[in-house]
C-alpha cells in the first residue's frame, strides 16, 4: 500500500506545479493519468487489506495444549511445533493461548521453565503463556480457559477422563487435532467452519 499511496502524491504534486506553472504544462500530460492509475491501485490495495483485517477480527480463540503439541514433530518433547502451531493459527488469525504441564520445561530443556521463560520461546506476551502449578494436570486449566474465552482448543487429546465436567469435549469442533503429513502442519478444521474456510 505504501508505493501506490508514493506514486499518488508524487502525481498530485506534479499536477499542482504543471497547472500552476506554464512552463511545466507538459508534465499534466504524464501526472494526471498517474494520479488517477495510483489511486485506483490504493483503493484496490485498501479493500483487500481491509478485507484481511475483518477475516482476522472474525476469528475466535484458541487454547493449544502445548504439551501435546511439542510431541507432534517424531514423538519426540519439542517447542519447534509449538512456534509452528501458534505462528499459523496467529497468521490464520486467531487469537493464540498455550497451556503447559509444569514439566514442560524440564522435557525440553532439563530445567525448569515459567511462563515468562516458554512465553519469550514462543515470541508471545507472557499473559497468553501458562504453566500450571506443579503436581496438578493441564487439562483443568486448558478446558477452563477454553470454556472462559469461548475457544476452541488444539490437541489431539481428547480429556474423556474430563467429559463429564466439560461435556463442550464431546461436541463437533471444541477439540481441533492436529500434526505433521510429509513435513507438513495440518489442523482437521472440518467440523470449525471457519477455521476450515480459512485453512
């Protein structure tokens, strides 16, 4: 958007001094035609930026089980599927949560780590990380989150042993699976409609 808004005022201004100086009268010739092409490209450029910002504005939030999700990449505890999960949901437009069990840190790195440490790995704030207190299960703070911020979550758990308290579990769409096909992320958005228009 930036170089036709350029191409639009250099053409105005050349317009401006060939009307008002005589001696410049030739250069209209070449600044009109601009001016008109470079504002009919920035209003093109403006729709569809507008349209992108609506399409993200539209979307929901998502609670991604971090803890499942660093298996995805061999079964082996990685963040790499992590950052790869919240990058593509952030650029797909959705508002990005991740929960870990308090020993994510000590799988990935052999120390322990908070969230500000898991948060600054995954290039997020700090409020949209969290590690749930030591001795007690993610999956609580996972379907809680999901459940206060009208989310959707990603995992490929399915929390039956959570069904009865969070029934949202056995629903079509609450729980996106996910993973890797020939190096490849996928989410099954089928049943998110759109989730699925967006993928």
């Amino acid at each position: 958007m930036i170089v036709p808004a350029l191409l639009l005022l250099v053409s105005i201004i050349g317009t401006v001094i060939a009307t008002s100086q005589p001696v410049w009268g030739d250069l209209v010739l070449l600044a009109g035609p601009s001016a008109i092409a470079s504002a009919i490209l920035l209003l093109r450029e403006a729709r569809v930026w507008l349209a992108g910002q609506s399409r993200r504005s539209a979307r929901g939030a998502v609670v991604i089980d971090g803890s499942n999700v660093m298996y995805w990449w061999g079964g082996t505890p990685s963040i790499a599927p992590v950052q790869d999960v919240v990058r593509t949901l952030t650029q797909l437009g959705f508002k990005t949560g991740v929960v870990f069990d308090a020993n994510a840190g000590y799988l990935l790195t052999n120390a322990f780590k908070d969230d500000a440490a898991l948060a600054a790995m995954l290039k997020l704030p700090v409020d949209q990380v969290m590690v749930v207190p030591s001795g007690s299960p993610a999956d609580p703070y996972i379907l809680t989150a999901a459940r206060e911020m009208g989310a959707v979550v990603v995992t490929n758990d399915r929390y039956r042993d959570w069904a009865e308290d969070f029934p949202e579990v056995l629903g079509h769409g609450h729980l996106i699976k996910g993973g890797y096909r020939q190096q490849k992320l996928w989410f099954d958005f089928a049943t998110v409609s759109d989730a699925h228009n967006a993928a």
